[in-house]
C-alpha cells in the first residue's frame, strides 16, 4: 500500500468513509499511486479561489476546518478523521471554493485524479461511497443555506421591529410608508397619516417609574392595533409617538378614524401596575394627501396638528 502509511493508517483508512466496505485488497494496486501529505497546525491545504488540485484528500488522522470566506472569516465546518476534503473541485474542475485549514497535526491520504477514476471503475463499492460524500455535501450545503437565510429573516425582523412594543419601528415606516405613499400617489386616491402622542407619559414615568411608562406604551399600542382596519400601517414613532398611515383615505374619514382610535383608547388602556390617577389618553394630529404629497410633508403637517391638538387640552383629534 502507499508508503508513507503504518498498519494504525491503513486501518483507519479501510474505516473512511471512502473506503467503508470496499475489499483493500482489490484496490491496493491502485493505491500505490497515492501519497501521504502530513500537516501542521494552522498550515493550509487549499485556498479559496485557487485553480482545482483534481486530488481528494482523505483525513487519516487530524482535522481541519473549512472557511468559506477565506481564512480570516469563521469556520464553516470541521472535517476529522475518515471524511474527504476536495472532492466537489476534484469532480467539478471549478476553482478551489473554501479554505482548508489544519486545525491540529493531520495525516491525509492524497488520491490523484487518475486513481479516483480508476477506483470508482474498479469498485462499485468506492463509486457508491464517493456518490454518498457527494451528496452530502451538497445536501449539508442545502441546510446551511436555509439556516443562512433564516437567520438573515431573524435579522431583517430585528431591524424592522421596535424592541419595546413588537410593533414596527421607525426604519421600517420610513420605507413602508413611503411605498404606500407613492401607490395611492399612482392611483390618484388620496392617503392620510396619523401622528399620536400618548397624554402624560413623562408624569407618570416621573411619578410611577420608566417601566411604567413603557407599560402605558406597550397597553396603547395593543388598543391600537385591535382597532385599526386590516389594510393600515401602524409604526412606533419613537418616545411616546406612533404613526398610523391610512391608505385609500380622505382627511374626513381619518378624522373619524383617528377620534375612534382615541376613544378606544380612553376605555381600554388601563393596567393594574400603571397607577394612574386618570384614564389614559392619546392626542392626534391629522394630515392627508392632497395637499401634502409625501411622508415628510405628511409627517410634518401632522406634527402641527399634533400640537394644536395639545393646546387644545389633549385627549383631542386636530387637522
């Protein structure tokens, strides 16, 4: 058999995964044409983007570890004993597509193209192996995806969604809105948008606590969205602030709109642990589309409106 290789190789060889139940005997001839390639730790066998080797390297001893981004990213994988590095750039001829890495001292078994091909005419039994790390791999590829992009989901959500609430955040309004806007623009109906101010919060967080302000905030925004009609957007503004943008409506159907809104939440956010001496109650600022034409001019005009509204004693519905 290959030099290079104790009697302790060979049989760790004879239990790879390329080898599991393949007579040795049969394919030993073959096997002379291999050789044996030691590592040291943190020494390189493939790099990313290198012309193919055409060679599979079997691990005889050892681990390395698989970097897909090059060597400095983290590691995609390890790879130990009995399992195969190379064989997708071996079978494919495409560049090297990851960095291979020894992550201790490893022992591998280097099969030349020309004997890969020859053990798999020789062999049913290497054929049917190397057809298994094959589409494993590619298999362990397909999972590792859908992982990438579920966490991705998990970041985008992260990035939509205001902490304190679970409503939508101010980076997510900023793009929604916008494209809202723009439809009902294309359309020629008209778009409203609600600025919400929530009466008393700095009092109550100086008197009661902040996490009794942030529990008026979470009551609120749960009235508010049992109350709003399946097509609107709500977003947390930020502070004591919300947004409702009401697509397809005219300034007087947001006026009604915004004062049941406020009604609702006259009735319904109350909470044992808030300790307030009066209901709570929200202020609206009302603006529509014509005149404004898009979310700053809306945002700004119901921002004056907001302040009417609060001039006016609060608990208010202005335009």
């Amino acid at each position: 058999m290959t030099i290079g290789l104790t009697q302790a190789d060979r049989e760790a060889l004879a239990a790879s995964r390329l080898f599991r139940a393949v007579d040795m005997d049969q394919v030993e001839h073959l096997l002379k044409g291999c050789t044996v390639r030691d590592l040291r730790e943190n020494e390189i066998l493939l790099n990313l983007g290198d012309k193919p080797t055409r060679d599979i390297f079997v691990v005889v001893w050892g681990r390395v570890s698989v970097h897909l981004a090059g060597r400095g990213a983290p590691s995609y994988t390890f790879i130990g004993a009995g399992e195969c590095v190379g064989e997708m750039s071996a079978v494919d001829g495409e560049p090297i597509s990851a960095t291979v890495v020894a992550v201790e001292d490893t022992r591998l078994l280097v099969i030349p193209e020309a004997v890969v091909w020859s053990l798999v005419n020789t062999s049913h039994a290497v054929a049917q192996n190397l057809l298994y790390v094959l589409t494993r791999r590619m298999r362990y590829d397909n999972a590792a995806i859908v992982n990438g992009l579920d966490r991705q989901r998990e970041l985008e959500h992260a990035a939509s969604t205001d902490g304190l609430t679970g409503l939508h955040n101010r980076r997510w309004m900023n793009l929604a809105f916008r494209r809202q806007i723009e439809r009902c623009e294309r359309d020629d109906v008209p778009v409203s948008l609600v600025l919400i101010d929530v009466d008393g919060l700095k009092a109550l967080n100086d008197r009661a606590g902040h996490l009794a302000g942030d529990t008026l905030i979470c009551v609120v925004a749960g009235v508010l969205t049992r109350h709003l009609r399946p097509g609107d957007l709500l977003a947390r503004f930020g502070g004591d602030e919300f947004c409702v943008l009401l697509p397809d409506t005219a300034r007087s159907a947001a006026l009604g709109i915004a004062d049941r809104l406020r009604a609702a939440v006259e009735v319904e956010a109350t909470d044992s642990r808030l300790q307030l001496w009066a209901p709570a109650t929200i202020s609206c600022g009302i603006a529509s589309s014509p005149p404004a034409s898009t979310l700053d001019d809306l945002i700004h005009a119901a921002d004056v409106a907001l302040y009417r509204a609060k001039e006016k004693g609060r608990n208010v519905v202005s335009d």
